[in-house]
C-alpha cells in the first residue's frame, strides 16, 4: 500500500488540474497561434508561466485504485499488475483465468 500523503498529493494535483483545464487550453491556443501578434503570444506563455505547476496534465501520475501503486498500472483496468494478480487468483475478476500449459 502506498502512503497515504502521497495517494492524496495526486489526488490534490488531479483536481487542479481538471479545475484550470479549460484556462490552460484558452492559453496554449493564444501561444500557438502564429497569426497572432508576438507581443500577445509572449503574454499568453508568461501568464501560463504564472500558473500554479500542479495545474498542468502531466504532473498527475497514474495510481493504481486499490493499493495506490503508481509502477506498472494498467490504464484500461485502473490498476497495478500486483492488485490485478491478486483480484484474479481469488476469481474476483469475471473472465480472467490463470493460464497453464
């Protein structure tokens, strides 16, 4: 299990993130955009500067929503390899056998 302070930081980072989504996009088209004058470009990219770092997408980390794991996580299942070992062994998971040849 994953200490909890750490479960809830990302937790914490995935909210910010939702919460200043549309603004981040809002600027990033206004940085990009080549039409646009420099001047107005360079003030999207020093106002996106300004924003707090766990707003952005990339610093949340996939966890596992079992143990909080955040190595070698399944994204289509939502979990780590070890909680979806376990779930599978005790037949928790409709459909998943344990191959053997």
């Amino acid at each position: 299990m994953a200490k909890k302070s750490a479960i809830e930081k990302n937790k914490r980072r995935a909210q910010m993130a939702q919460r200043y989504a549309a603004k981040r996009t809002r600027l990033k088209a206004i940085a990009d955009d080549q039409s646009l004058p420099m001047e107005e470009r360079f003030a999207a990219r020093l106002k996106l500067a300004q924003m707090p770092r766990n707003s952005a997408p990339t610093r949340v980390r996939n966890r596992c929503e079992v143990t909080g794991r955040p190595r070698a996580f399944y994204r289509k299942l939502k979990m780590s390899r070890i909680a979806l070992r376990d779930l599978a062994s005790t037949g928790q998971i409709p459909g998943m056998v344990k191959s053997s040849w």
